[in-house]
C-alpha cells in the first residue's frame, strides 16, 4: 500500500520538498520495480493546478509509459 502524497512538489505552498513533475514518474517506476502487489491510496497535495498531474505522473511512471 502506497500513501501517494504529492505535497512533496516543488510548488506546493507549504512544502519545502523540491520534487518536479517528472521525478514523480521515476518514483512511480521506481515503485513498480519492486514487483509487488501495489494498491495506491492518494493523500495530499496543495498546489491544486498539479495534484492532477502529478498524480498521473506517479501512475505513468507505474505502468511504464
């Protein structure tokens, strides 16, 4: 089981994270080469214009896309 926060990126207000949106799709990749079972539970985030991408991201970075 996955906590998915994404307040851990560089424009979250009230972060001081500096994650970009892509290193959201190497940490889904890293994720997945684990091979295990993986259900992912979303958290927070507060920079509203990117939660959605990076989630996404994380998922794609998942999948292998």
């Amino acid at each position: 089981m996955i906590s998915l926060g994404v307040d851990t990126f560089e424009h979250d207000p009230i972060s001081f994270f500096k994650l970009t949106s892509d290193d959201f799709k190497r940490y889904g990749a890293s994720i997945a080469r684990l091979k295990l079972p993986t259900l992912f539970v979303m958290e927070g985030g507060y920079a509203v214009a990117e939660i959605g991408l990076n989630t996404v991201n994380v998922l794609e970075g998942y999948e292998g896309r």
